[in-house]
C-alpha cells in the first residue's frame, strides 16, 4: 500500500538533502512535487491544498530554514501532517456501558462487508470479546449463507434465524435477544448494500439504527476505488451519521488516496484496514504508524505485535536455547519456516521494515512462497532419524527423500547446503560471551529465531 507515494515523497526528500542549503525557492519546488505526488495518489484535491498550505507555513520558517539538517526538519513536519491528515491518534472501537454492544457494518454492495464482519469478531473474540454475529441482507443471493460458513471456519457464533425470513429489523432484533440470553458482549450486524447509494436503503438503515441503537457504525469500503470510496462515505456519514470506517483491499491499493482523504472529508476516523483476503488480515490503523510507512520509515511496531500474537513464547525460548547449544536441527529449521507463515505473507512483513541501511529496498524482495512450501515438504520427508542428523543423509536417502516430496536430487541437496550454511552462520552469530547475551536479550523479546540467524 502507498507503494507510489512513498517512492515519490523519497525521492523529493532526495532531491532536498542534495541541495546542500534550504531555500525558499528550492523548497517551493519541493512542495510543487509532494503536491502533485499526492493528486496522482488520488487524495481529495481539498486535503492536498490543506496540506501543502500547513507544510509552507511551518517549511518557509526561519527556524527551518537555518537549521543545521534543514532537510530532516521538513521530513518531520511532513510527516506530522500526514499524521493530522490521518488522524492524529489511534481511534479504539466504541463499547456500550451495558452489554451487547451493537455495531453496523454498512456500505455499497461488493466493499466487503460479510468477510469484514467475520475478521472483524475474530480481532474481538482474539481481542478478550465474545462476539455474535448476524447477517441483515435478506436481499443478496447467498449472503446470509456466506456469513454462515465464516462463522463456521472461525469457530464463532452466529444467529441464523429462520432461512427464509425476509424482513431484516426482526431478524436483528433475535439476535439481539439472542446476545442477551447467551452474554454476548458484542452483536455485529451485517447490513444489506446496493450498486448505489438509494433511498431504499438509507430508510432501512434508519429503521434499523432506530430500533438497535448501535453504539458503532462502520463504514465499510474498497480502498482500490480511492475517491469513489470518499464520495460514498461522505453521503452514508450526512444521511446516517457513521462513527467510523474500515478500508478493505488495502493491500492491493499503491495508491492511498482514499486513506489520506477520508478523515478530512467526513470528519470520521479510520478504524481498520482490510490488508488480505484471510480472515486474519484486518489491522487497526494507527495514523504514526502509518505516517511512518508512507516515508519510508518502516512500521516496527506492528510488525512485533503481529510476531507477538503468532509466535507461541515458551517455543520461542526453546528454540532460542536451542541455537545457543547449537543443536538447531532441520526439524527445527522447518518448525521455523511454519511459525514464519503464521505471521502472515512475507512480502507484507518486509514492507514494515524501514528503508534505511541494509534495510533498503528489502520492500521490493520477492518471496516464492512455492519454495517455503517444497522446503518443508522435503523435510517432512524425512525420518525422524535424518531430521535430527543430516549426515546420515547419503545418496540412496536423498533420492528417496526427493521421491517423497516430488521434488528433485538437486533441489534436496540445496536444501542440505542452505541449512549448513544456516547452522554455520548461527553459530558464529551466538560464539562468544557478546554473542549470547545477544541472543538471550533478543530470546527475551519474544522474537523467533529466523533460519540462517536473522531477526
């Protein structure tokens, strides 16, 4: 996401440490190319002005101007303005003082709102909450039996009713009681949408906003459809009065216009992100953090608390002992390679990392996830015997090893050479008393241990 806008805002800032000394006219230049970076971005043309107008008055400062690293100072204001732009803090999801706390899910047909319902209770349920959820569209073909099968994959409640109620303030209010009876704390209802916005709807939403009182009503929409998003929350917010929206398909968005303009435009903040089609990929949107993103900065962060939630800890420390003796096995090398996958794509976790020193351009890595697949085939092929001592692995085990994963001698043999290499590099990463208390400090982190001794 903001793949675009971040290459583009890097590069000014490039272009303004080359210049040696800040001026007027070499930063009204700048700010031309932020401006223009930001419009092919697709943000709202009212928030850029806005932007580049609070960016002239604090960059033309006499303060900035003459300060020792002028450049730095103007990523930092550009940077707070983002942040203001995406709204300054975090902005937690509202919860009644007396449960079940009811939220909407609304918006227009195809944004996502069924699966955001379901990876939405997921971050609830994983998040100390017991959700209940139930679908309102009576109208969408199957809509009501997809939300069933997401509740069955998550293992969550849901409220059904009868298959061929039509009338969907009744079937809210079941569930309603239904939440009452079994002390659910949170009731999310997935409402019907439309192609377009409609009078139709907006009264059905009404009746049922009436009738539930929800303490939550979330916009949801497709980021990829940048200023139409904005335009569709701007009228939901004036005819229904929204409290907050979700951006799905972030992740296939370079853009970033409709993240930089929708809190400006409706005055309503960002709550989440929609960053992949699993039901684990919905982030809470945190405005620095994504600030930071945007300029290249990396989002370290996130990136702990996504290792944190996937990474079981005690394993983490075993493992970790485990590379302080140096007996880190290719049991071991495949447990890692799972608990990687845990966390999520790593093209996505990469993306986090702050483009600085050895670091640059790790955003751009490609990783075959086909290959992470084979590895681990190759190794379940295996005995227990030979995962533990790779020596014993001569040429009759490694084609019947590569029989056994459809996979190659060649390819087998590649892989005994990574992990070698990997175990030799471990090992001078953690000899000596620096070392270990290295990797004990960083055992402590609750990090895992990443094959070939990367963090």
């Amino acid at each position: 996401m903001f793949e675009n806008l971040s290459e583009k805002l890097q590069r000014v800032f490039k272009n303004l440490r080359g210049e040696g000394k800040l001026t007027a006219a070499n930063m009204e230049e700048a700010l031309k190319e932020i401006r223009v970076a930001l419009l092919e971005a697709d943000v709202h043309f009212r928030v850029v002005k806005q932007f580049i107008a609070a960016v002239r008055e604090k960059a033309m400062g006499e303060e900035v101007l003459t300060a020792l690293s002028p450049s730095q100072q103007v990523v930092k204001i550009v940077r707070d303005e983002l942040i203001k732009i995406l709204g300054s803090h975090q902005a937690r999801l509202r919860f009644a003082n007396e449960p079940p706390t009811v939220m909407f899910l609304v918006g227009l047909q195809g944004s996502g709102k069924t699966t955001t319902t379901g990876k939405l209770a997921r971050w609830l349920a994983r998040n100390g909450h017991s959700p209940l959820m139930v679908s309102a569209d009576v109208y969408r073909p199957a809509a009501r039996q997809q939300l069933s099968i997401l509740a069955r994959d998550l293992k969550l409640p849901i409220w059904e009713g009868d298959p061929q109620a039509g009338d969907p303030l009744e079937l809210a209010r079941q569930a309603r009681r239904e939440a009452v009876q079994t002390g659910r704390d949170v009731l999310l209802v997935d409402t019907a949408g439309r192609l377009h916005i409609d009078d139709a709807l907006m009264e059905e939403l009404g009746q049922l906003k009436q009738a539930l009182q929800p303490t939550e009503i979330l916009f949801v929409a497709d980021a990829m459809t940048g200023q139409d998003a904005v335009k569709s929350a701007e009228e939901f917010h004036r005819r229904l009065g929204i409290t907050g929206v979700i951006l799905t398909k972030m992740d296939g968005d370079a853009r970033g216009g409709a993240a930089l303009s929708i809190r400006t435009i409706t005055g309503q903040p960002l709550k989440f992100l929609g960053v992949g089609e699993k039901l684990d990929a919905l982030e809470p949107f945190h405005p620095d953090r994504m600030a930071s993103r945007i300029l290249g900065m990396g989002d370290v962060l996130s990136l702990i608390e996504k290792v944190e939630e996937a990474i079981d800890r005690k394993q983490a420390e075993k493992m970790q002992e485990k590379i302080l003796e140096n007996e880190f096995t290719l049991e071991d090398f495949r447990d890692q390679l799972r608990q990687l996958r845990k966390i999520g794509p790593l093209e996505s976790l990469l993306r986090m990392m702050p483009e600085i020193g050895p670091l640059k351009g790790m955003k751009d890595v490609e990783v075959d996830e086909k290959e992470i697949t084979r590895v681990v085939a190759i190794i379940d092929s295996m005995t227990p015997e030979e995962r533990r001592n790779h020596m014993i692995i001569n040429g009759s085990r490694r084609r019947r090893i590569a029989r056994g994963s459809g996979t190659t001698v060649q390819q087998v043999n590649q892989l005994l050479k990574q992990y070698v290499q990997a175990k030799k590099m471990m090992k001078t990463f953690t000899g000596g008393f620096l070392g270990k208390r290295l990797a004990k400090k960083m055992g402590k982190m609750n990090l895992p241990a990443l094959p070939g001794g990367l963090r």
